[in-house]
C-alpha cells in the first residue's frame, strides 16, 4: 500500500460542528439518564432546606425574634429591604462566576454551608439572651441578617441554575411539587414536636435553640448535594466585571419584550413582601396571640407551601407558568384584605382563624419559584444565571420602601394593607401581557 493510499483511506477529523453536535448529544443522553437520580437529590435538599427555613419563617419567627431584641415598627420594617437588597445584588455579581464554572452544584453546595454557618453564629450569640444586656445584637442580628440573603441568593440561583441544566422543562414542575409537599410534612413535623415549648422559654432564650437547629439544617442541605451527577461543563469565559455586570442588567430589560414585562409584574408582585413582618405584629397587637399560635401560623404557612407547590407544579408542566402567575398573583392581592378583616372581626378567643391569613402566605414562595420556572423557559441554559439575576433585582427594587411603610403602619395600618393589596392585584392586571414561552417549546418539540 502506497503512503498516498494510506493517507486516503485513513479516516477524515470530523468536522469542529459536528464534533460539538456530538457533545452535545452525548451531554442530553447523561442528563436524561441521571434526572430521576437529580431530581430526587434535589427534592431533599430543598426538604431540608424547607425544614430549616421553618424555624427561621420570615413572616413569623424573624419578626418575633426582632421585637424580643429590639421593638420598634421602623426596625421590624428594616427585614424587607435588607432580605430582597441583599437577595438580589449577590446573585448578579456571582452570576458570571457561576455562568463559568463547570459544576454548578459546587456553588449551591458552598452557599448552603456558609448559610449554615451564618445561623451557627447567631445561635451562638443568642446563648446569652436574658442574661447579660446586649444593646448591640439588634445591630448584628442585622448584618449577619443581610450576610445571610446575600448568600441565600446566591443558593438561589445556583438551585434554579443547576435545575435549569439537570431537569427538563416539563419536569421542573414535579420537582417544585415533590420537594413542596415532603418539605411540608418534615417541616411541619419539626415545627409540632418544637417550636412551642423553645418560643415559650422566657426573655427569648429558645431563639439559641432554634437557630441551632436551622444552622444544622442548612449543614444537612448541603451535604446532601454530594449525590448529585452533574456532566460537567466547558469553562467559560463569562464577563466579570461588577460594573458590566449590572450594565449588562440594564440593557437585558431595556431590549428584552419578554423579559421588561415578567420584571414589571415581578416587582409589583414582590410589595406584598412590604407586609410581611407586620401580619404577625396585627395577630399579637389585637388578637393578643402568643406562642402556640405562632407555631399555628408557622405550621399552616408550610402546609400551604406544600399543597401550593404541588398544584402549581402540575399545572405550570401542562400549561405553562403564565396563567400560574397570573392566578397565584391576584390570590396573593386578597391576603392584606384578608389579615384586616380578621383581626378586626374577631375576638382574642377567635384568634385561630387568623391563620388563614398565613394559609394564604404560603403562595409567596410558590409564586417566587414560578416567576424563575418562567424565566428559565425564555432563554438557552447558558444565560440562566444572567436572567434570574436579573428578575432577582427587580424583585429588590419595592422593598427600599420597607422602612417607610413600618414607619407608615405604626401611624395607619389600614390605609397601607389596602394600598399594597391595590399594587399586587395591578401585577396580576399585568400577566395578561407576558408571554407565553411553553409555545415556543411545544413547537420545538
């Protein structure tokens, strides 16, 4: 055989196009066999994390815990702000960083201990309450309070980031609804068995004991993640840079359609977190509610979250997230009105029927985690953590007003229930504008 016939017959390099054509189906094929694998792992992560979360509840256990250390309408009013602020300006500098990195569980498993930590810390610090004054904890409660969202959410976007690679479009649906109800029922369980008798010890020293048991949740959450089998990723070579970062935020919702009316919807929809804290000072102030029924509230908020998840999980895979937003929205618009009525109308004896009003509260985590479904179905897997950093800052931008409106409740609490009621519903008004990306996906199919 001639040196020429040999060079003729050996095979050809296939070409650069279709040797990533290749990868990429060799990629689809590894996610496909491992997603009931991921998708199980990421159930129980997001169950332990519901069971740490349930002993730090921000509608209830934060807001009593800051009345116990400090007191003021204007300092429970500080919650809101520093939680989306600090939720929202992390993301968008992690972003890039996790757009790059090959393993995106490395960043949620990273978050999830350090949210451990942050809570060990403040668990700690809460030993000594009853026993010594402490005039400056209101103050780190607050810094360890924004280190802590900061970091939470960066694990957020990590999870719907790595849920956005690992888990199908019309699977994201059951997972929400899977993680929902089990992390109901554990939380639940947990919060039954415990809850009452730590918020019953005097002068707030059971808060050491919650707190505990969050950080140890938050451990467990993230050693969980080492199950997950996640192909891994090229490097990238995403921008860095903090200024080009936010830049690039800006020009996203200044010529992105899709993108400027889910962010108007999201940020009028977030005003209801305005409220948040101060549903459970309305139940203490008129309904003279005390520690068992704190654990109520917590316990039917969890409940709802769970029965919540699995009803919009299964809708948003059959119809897509549009129409769940826009119901969840104007179900959300009636809580203010709700948590008025009650505390009004009924009698100290009366008071466990205001736990309806955090029945109902439990849309709000739903309808955040529906907002990030329906934005990871506008884009290519590669810009996920760009677009949900994104939707995280306008999510922020209603809760610089939190301040203002504690200040404003102390002084009329009627008049800023109904006004935040009137701004949710206009959100839900303002559904019937988005579009509908499940079509677009359809018709790939």
């Amino acid at each position: 055989m001639s040196q020429n016939e040999t060079a003729t017959d050996a095979p050809l390099p296939a070409p650069a196009a279709v040797r990533e054509t290749d990868a990429v189906v060799e990629d689809h094929e590894l996610k496909a066999k491992w997603e009931l694998r991921n998708l199980l792992v990421l159930a129980a992560h997001h169950v332990f994390l519901r069971l740490a979360w349930i002993f730090k509840t921000e509608t209830v256990i934060i807001p009593a815990f800051l009345d116990t250390i400090a007191g003021a309408g204007w300092i429970r009013g500080c919650l809101p702000v520093l939680n989306r602020i600090s939720q929202s300006v992390a993301p968008v500098l992690a972003s890039a960083s996790l757009r790059n990195a090959p393993l995106k569980s490395r960043m949620l498993m990273n978050t999830s201990l350090l949210m451990a930590f942050l809570f060990g810390v403040l668990a700690f610090l809460c030993l000594n309450l009853g026993r010594e004054p402490m005039p400056w904890l209101p103050v780190v409660f607050l810094i360890l309070y924004s280190m802590f969202f900061a970091t939470t959410g960066v694990n957020q976007l990590s999870f719907n980031t790595l849920q956005g690679k690992l888990i199908r479009p019309h699977r994201r649906g059951r997972l929400m609804s899977v993680a929902g109800m089990a992390g109901s029922i554990v939380a639940m369980t947990g919060a039954w068995f415990l809850l009452t008798g730590w918020l019953s010890l005097p002068d707030g020293r059971g808060f050491a004991r919650i707190f505990g048991v969050t950080s140890f949740c938050f451990f467990l959450a993230s050693t969980i993640l080492w199950l997950v089998r996640e192909p891994r990723d090229p490097q990238g070579h995403a921008e860095s840079h903090p200024g080009r970062l936010f830049l690039n935020v800006w020009r996203t919702l200044r010529e992105q359609r899709s993108m400027q009316r889910v962010a108007v919807v999201a940020m009028l929809y977030m005003s209801s977190m305005l409220l948040f804290p101060h549903y459970q000072w309305l139940g203490r102030t008129l309904l003279e509610a005390g520690p068992r029924d704190l654990m109520i509230w917590v316990i039917g908020q969890n409940l709802s979250v769970g029965i919540f998840s699995s009803i919009t999980g299964y809708i948003g895979d059959r119809y897509g997230y549009r129409v769940v937003i826009r119901c969840e929205t104007f179900a959300m618009s009636l809580v203010p009105l709700v948590a008025i009525g009650l505390s009004e109308y009924l009698e100290p004896d009366q008071r466990i029927w205001y736990a309806i009003t955090f029945i109902m509260l439990g849309l709000t985590p739903v309808t955040v985690k529906t907002l990030f479904n329906y934005v990871l179905e506008l884009v290519h897997e590669e810009h996920h953590p760009h677009y949900l950093s994104t939707l995280n800052v306008c999510m922020a931008m209603p809760l610089f007003f939190a301040p203002v409106v504690g200040y404003l409740i102390d002084w009329n609490h009627h008049a800023m229930f109904f006004l935040i009621a009137g701004v949710v519903f206009l959100s839900g008004l303002l559904t019937f504008r988005m579009d509908e990306p499940r079509h677009e996906l359809d018709e790939q199919d």
